[in-house]
DNA sequence: TAATCTTTTGCAACTGAGTGTCATCTGGCA
DNA sequence: TGCCAGATGACACTCAGTTGCAAAAGATTA
C-alpha cells in the first residue's frame, strides 16, 4: 500500500513571548485563551473556547473571545477554518500545514497531508497565471461501514 | 508542459422540468432565477441574482431569492459556495465536477479540474476509513506579475 | 372558464455569528 | 504606588440568511 497521505505531528509553541514582542499586551483573558488552544486536540469554536475559558475565570465575556481569536490570526498564531454549516473553529497555527476531513456525522476533525496534492495545487496556479497566497481543502465524509 | 488541470466546459440543462416532476410549481419568481443562472458565466450571490431579478420583475423579493436558492441546492440543480469573507456564491449544476480558484484582488472565480487530485483524495479518505460525500478545494491567490 | 385547494410569495420580524462603541478597568512601566 | 494607553465587559448593532403569516397565484378539476 502507498503512503498517499500522512498524519500531520501536534505542536506546542509558546505564543506568549512573541505577543509581547509585538508589543501587545498579556491579559488575564488571553493568557486563558492561548492557554485553550495549547492544550487542545480538536477545532473548537469561539462559544466553545469561551465555555472553556469560562471554567477558568467566571468574568470573562464572548466579545473578547472573538476579538482574541481575531488578534490572534491576524498576528499568524491561530487559523480559523469555516468548515460549512458552522462558526468559524480554530487551532494554533506553528505545526505543519495540513487539510482537513471532517466527519459529517460527529462533526469530528481529522487531519492529512499530501504532498503531492500541495504540489498539484502549485502547478494547476501556475499555468492559471496566479500565485496562491492560500488554500482551502475539506473533504466532507461518513466513516465506512465494512 | 504536462496538463495538469482543464477547463471543464459549460453546459445549459433544463431544470423547469426536473421541478415538475418533483411536483414543486414552476412560479414566475423561479422561472426568472433558472433563468438568469442558466445564462451566466459567473458564481453571482444572492443579491447579485435578485438584482438581475429585478430588472425582469420589479416585484420579486429577495427573501424569494434566497428560498429558491435553498429549494434548488436541496434539489441538485445549483450548488453552493461559501468562498471566504462573502456571502455565498451560487451556479446551475448539471456540468463537470470543477473546483476553484478566487482571484483575491479581484473577486474573479476560475474554474479548474485535475482528475488526479479528485482521484487523491478518494486514496486519502479510504487510508483514513471514510467516504467521501463531497469536498471543497479553493485555491486563492493573485495574478502572476512577470 | 371559474371554483377549489395547495403552494408560494412579499413583507416584516427574527436569528446567529461576529463587530463596533464606550465607560471602566488593568498591565506594564516609572 | 501612580500613571495611562491599551484592553475589557456590556450591549447595541450589522449582515446574511430564515421564519411566520396573510395575501396571491399555480395546478387541478368541474
Ligand atoms: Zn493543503
Ligand atoms: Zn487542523
Ligand atoms: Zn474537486
Ligand atoms: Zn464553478
């Protein structure tokens, strides 16, 4: 059998530091936030990361949830995926580009990687006559029953 | 050069008497929208295709718009696409299976097909025990300037 | 053709995700 | 500890899309 795509490996930077260093300040919400998306496995949402933050510190509101989650992609530490029929989900970004297959009976997350279709992509642009900046790509699925 | 992506070519179906027969009623509203989707080239939103709308009948409404865009999707006869940062974006079905390039600058869709990224990620999604229902590849980036 | 019976429409009120405003609060620094 | 620009919580607002409802209009039959 061949090896068409591979698991992507988890990561843990840390983005504390690199905040400061781009004069932005850490804030007891943000600390818990970034916190969040360290420990996690999954793709959660904002309404999700503000569940879990809010286990952490009662006061915190919604707002800064999603003005943190916009800070933070604008500042390249996080992505935010719009998988269709959904908010916006997030994860740390820092570990290796991938794609995603999502389980449209859990709504489950999985993550690949081909290289060989990144490639393809990069071709296909070129004889478009375009540069990608970035891509999307989510393969919607049902786990096979054999 | 190798060819790695065609132009899927286009295609005019029509959809008037697939309504029919699913027993849904052929109103003056729905004749218009079938037919302004039947004659464009582009992935036009919803307001876009309620304004063309409106130059045919003035009376039409938007809230119009968006349930025939919803009864035709349910149906197969459009699909819809949620480029980023926009509402969706919609065209008649019916024609090759094409994936999409967003001219980030200037709103511009490209439509591209490579049989041998469609046929990866078949390969990926039964290494990982899924099926594919559909999937959604978007390539955005900028004109080459050479 | 008109009567009838649904389905569909236009309108307006509503929803959900996310953004903007602003008075108050606080992290970083002196 | 005091200062103050930047950050926060609360809440009003936007935007895309949905929903409830009375009136209108397809399809079907007489
Ligand atoms: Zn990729
Ligand atoms: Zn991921
Ligand atoms: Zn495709
Ligand atoms: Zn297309």
């Amino acid at each position: 059998m061949t090896k068409t795509a591979t698991k992507p490996v988890p990561r843990k930077p840390d983005y504390e530091k690199a905040l400061r260093k781009a004069g932005i300040r850490i804030t007891r919400p943000r600390k818990i936030i970034l916190n969040i998306l360290g420990e996690t496995e999954d793709h959660p949402d904002a309404l999700e990361i503000f569940r879990r933050a809010e286990q952490i510190d009662k006061s915190i509101s919604l707002s800064t949830v999603y003005r943190t989650m916009k800070l933070l992609e604008e500042m390249g530490a996080i992505h935010r995926h719009a998988f269709e029929g959904g908010p916006s989900r997030f994860e740390q970004a820092g570990g290796d580009h991938h794609d995603h297959l999502i389980d449209m009976d859990t709504g489950d997350v999985i993550e690949f990687r081909s290289d060989r279709i990144e490639q393809l992509q990069q071709e296909i642009a070129r004889q478009l006559g375009y540069d990608i900046v970035h891509h999307r790509l989510e393969l919607y699925g049902r786990r096979r029953k054999d």
